[in-house]
C-alpha cells in the first residue's frame, strides 16, 4: 500500500490595496498618496456578479501574486464596458468684455 504524500503548502507574497494597484500598473509608486487604482479594486472586490479574487484579513483587502495574475488576465485586452453617461466636452470660457457702465452727468 502507498502513502500519498502532498506537496507542503508555500505562503505566496500579499499584497495591501496600495501595493496592489501599484503591482498592477494602476498607481504610481512615486506618489504613494494617490487613490488612483484603489478604487478600481475596491470596486471590483465588491460587485457583486464575479468579484475580483481577493482576501480579506481582519477586515482589510489582501492579494496574493496569483490573484493579482487573476485580476490582470480577467482585463487582457477587455472592451470598454463603461456604463451610464459619456462625459460632455468641457466649453471654453468665453470672456465677456465689460462694457463701461453709461454715467449721467450729475446736474448742478
């Protein structure tokens, strides 16, 4: 009789929301303050029609490398799937001239 052995399990590096949207080219790293590329996974994680594969650990968003893999091959060459209004082209503004107010000479 034969033992089956299985393979010991590796921890994978995880990452924090920041450090996520940075590994995926969403975020500048130079400017570690910026929002840009949170709010796409944040989003993501919550929908609720295929979420994003993600990790929650006393109630903040994780990811290993491999869900990272996931999330960037889920969006390879995706179409454009944006909803709701396109936005309007901003106007330029117009610069009115102002007229000199008309003065009644004052009578004497």
């Amino acid at each position: 009789m034969t033992t089956r052995r299985t393979a010991p399990k590796t921890l994978e590096r995880v990452y924090d929301i920041k450090q996520a949207a940075i590994a995926l080219g969403l975020a500048d790293p130079k400017k570690p303050e910026s929002l840009a590329g949170q709010r796409f996974l944040r989003d993501g994680v919550n929908r609720e029609h295929d979420p994003f594969p993600h990790t929650r650990i006393n109630g903040q968003l994780r990811f290993t490398e491999s869900q990272l893999a996931e999330i960037l091959d889920r969006h390879r060459n995706a179409p454009n799937t944006r909803t709701g209004r396109p936005r309007s082209k901003k106007r330029a503004a117009t610069r009115r001239t102002a007229s000199k107010p008309s003065v009644a000479p004052l009578a004497a």
